[in-house]
C-alpha cells in the first residue's frame, strides 16, 4: 500500500537526512520507525503526506506516485497525531474531533453521530464533547487526538512520537488503546518513536534507521534473534536480548483460573461481605457476559460506605490488562515493574479469563528470561501451590 523507492531527502548545505530508503508496508500493518535523532526516522514519515518533500525517488500508495496529488486533498485522506496533540483550544471537543469532516463538508448530523461513535471507542463520556481541550487531562486530551485521526475514516495514520510526553501508565494504557483500534479498524499506521518497548509492543514490522539509512527492517522476532549488526544490538539492549531466547509460552498458558469477580449492580456492603469471604482486598468488575469493565478496591469502598451507591457508580474502569494470545516474554517485564499484585487476563472479546499474580511470575521468571533448568510448566505448578 506505501511503498518508498529509491527516496532520498537532502536539506540546503548537502546535508543528508533520507538516503537510498526502500521499503513497502502492507494495507493493516502496523509499522514502526525507530532510530537515534537525527536517524531520518521522522523525516520518512512526513514525506508520506509531502510534509516533506523527496529530493530523489518516489513515495507510491497503491501504485499512485504521491508527487501527482495536491497536497492538500492527499493529507486530507492520511490522518495525522503529534506528540504535543495539535488540538485547537478555540474549539470544543466535538469540533475537533470532526475538524476534517467539516473541511470535506460532510453535514452536522453525521459529524455529530461521529464524534459520539469517536468518544465512546476511547471510552470518554459524551458529555466530554462539549468541553474544551483545556478542560481535559493530557491523556483524555491525547485519547481525543488519536480518535480525531480516525474520525474521517482515513486508511493511513501517521503518528510522530505521540506518547512521548505522558507518564508511563498513560502512555501503556494509551499504546494498548492504538492497538487494539487499528486491529479492530484495519487501519495501516506509520509510527515514530525513540522508544524500543514501544516499539516492539506496537508494530508488526519495525524500520532500524542511522544516519538517513534503514539498517534494518523486519518483525519484532526476526530483529530480536537476529540483529544486523552491533548498533541494532545496542538500540535493542541486552535485556531484551536475553528475553529473545526461542519460548512460545503465551499469558493463557500461565494465567490462574477464576479470579474473584462481581457486576456492577451489587452494593457495596455485598462487595464487602465478598470480599472478606474470598480475603482479597481488590475484585474485578464484569457483565453479565464476564466482560471485564473494572475494579473496585477496599480504599473505594472505604470512602464510600455509607453513600448508597453501587459497586458500578464507584468503581475504576481503567484497568490494566493483557490478553490470553499475548506471548509471556513480551508482557512479564511490564508487569513486574508496575509494582502491582495481579493482572486480569482476557481473551480476544475482552471476557475475563483469569490472572497473573506476582507470586506466580517469580518462578517462572527465571526460565522465561534467564534461561534457568526448571521448566515452565514445573515453576507455574509450583506457583499455583503457593497460591
């Protein structure tokens, strides 16, 4: 669908940004540029929308030489996310959101149907539509520049270090929001970043650059287990290549079978009396369908005895979670360090299929990354007893 040949950017006084790059991206994939500053990483990407322009070769998308476009109507159909968001603080949410569908003068009625569709995908209240940028936190403010880029249904999406700027629970909450919305929408995505994890998180294939040159390109396992040279090495890190020995172990194989649940419409003494049941100081909130919708904690219900609500008035959506089919190498790290006791596991519809608990991971630790004897199956057999 993108395909660059031969391209090469020189800026005035001879100085080479892009030099010789030749690479193609498929229509869905999700693509990752990832260098040092100064690599052409960027560069590349706003040659994409003739932000920046070759000064040799050709930019296709789906075989059209991008040269023979206006520029304008060609970055109206390529939806755009900045690291500092790009939101106009004069208009409200709603506008924003549906700044490109006004400029292609799509009607009122649709626009509005868009910005609720928008909203309700980032999981913001409506009502947030009528406020403005300034009123929102940066990472409801980010959510809002993502879904904006979305909303006029361009196929391609460019994101230049769109998360650099947010504390890192934001950041891993939103990389698993862009993912899960450009899996569910087929949308192909560009993206730069400065940041390996992010990367190897993100991307179904990634693009190496030094000096204005790809050094490599392929998937996350093939630049794992095999890097080109010493710089792809360094950039990767030894821990990650420590983590890339040969394991297929996926989270579903490892996870704990019937986490303590409760839905939204019981009370809170109910959730107490649970609570002190199951001894657990936490319990996840899910429907009918056992699909996962938050958490309520006993410092919530402390703060709210008494106050009549339910367990869904009070609970905290934002859940951290990993699916079933992820493999374990690629999400124990990120939950060892968050510092936290379990993480609810779900399957590809987001039902809550059950848990990782610290106390299961550390046995398996040792196998996972460090290569240690004792097997997989025998560290998770072993973490279950202590459980």
């Amino acid at each position: 669908m993108i395909e660059f040949q031969h391209v090469t950017k020189v800026y005035k006084g001879g100085k080479i940004a892009v030099e010789d790059v030749n690479v193609s991206f498929e229509k869905g994939e999700f693509i990752c540029f990832i260098g040092t500053s100064g690599s052409g990483k960027t560069t590349c990407m706003r040659m994409i929308n003739r932000m920046n322009e070759p000064t040799e070769g050709k930019i296709l998308i789906d075989g059209q030489d991008i040269q023979s476009l206006n520029p304008v109507e060609l970055r109206r159909k390529i939806g755009y996310v900045i690291q500092s968001i790009g939101l106009m603080p004069h208009m409200t949410i709603r506008d924003n959101i549906t700044l490109v569908q006004k400029l292609l003068k799509v009607s009122d009625e649709e626009r509005n149907k868009t910005a609720e569709k928008m909203i309700d995908l980032v999981e913001l209240p409506r009502e947030m539509l009528d406020r403005y940028p300034s009123e929102l936190s940066g990472g409801q403010q980010q959510r809002i520049g993502v879904v904006r880029a979305l909303a006029a249904d361009q196929d391609i999406i460019l994101m230049d270090e769109p998360f650099g700027a947010l504390d890192p629970i934001t950041r891993d909450a939103l990389q698993d929001l862009v993912k899960d919305l450009q899996e569910r929408l087929g949308k192909t995505i560009v993206f730069v970043t400065h940041d390996m994890d992010e990367a190897l998180k993100l991307a179904n294939r990634i693009v190496i650059m030094s000096g204005g040159k790809v050094i490599q390109f392929g998937t996350p396992d093939e630049i794992l287990r095999n890097p080109a040279n010493e710089f792809v090495e360094e950039l990767i890190g030894e821990d990650r290549l420590l983590q890339a020995k040969p394991d297929a172990t996926i989270v579903g194989e490892v996870a704990l079978a019937n986490p303590i649940t409760i839905t939204r419409e019981h009370s809170l003494q109910e959730a107490i009396r649970l609570m002190r049941q199951k001894r657990v100081d936490t319990l996840l909130v899910v429907d009918e369908s056992n699909h996962l919708e938050g958490y309520i904690d006993v410092e919530v219900i402390d703060r709210e005895r008494g106050s009549g609500k339910s367990v869904g008035e009070v609970m905290n959506p934002q859940v951290f979670f990993v699916k079933q089919s992820a493999l374990l190498r690629d999400t124990l790290r990120r939950i060892l360090t968050r510092g936290i006791k379990y993480v609810p596991v779900v399957d590809e519809e987001k039902r809550l299929v059950g848990i990782l608990t610290r106390a299961s991971l550390v046995d398996i630790v040792y196998d996972v990354i460090w290569g240690e004897e004792e097997t997989v199956s025998g560290a998770v057999e072993s973490a279950k007893e202590e459980v």
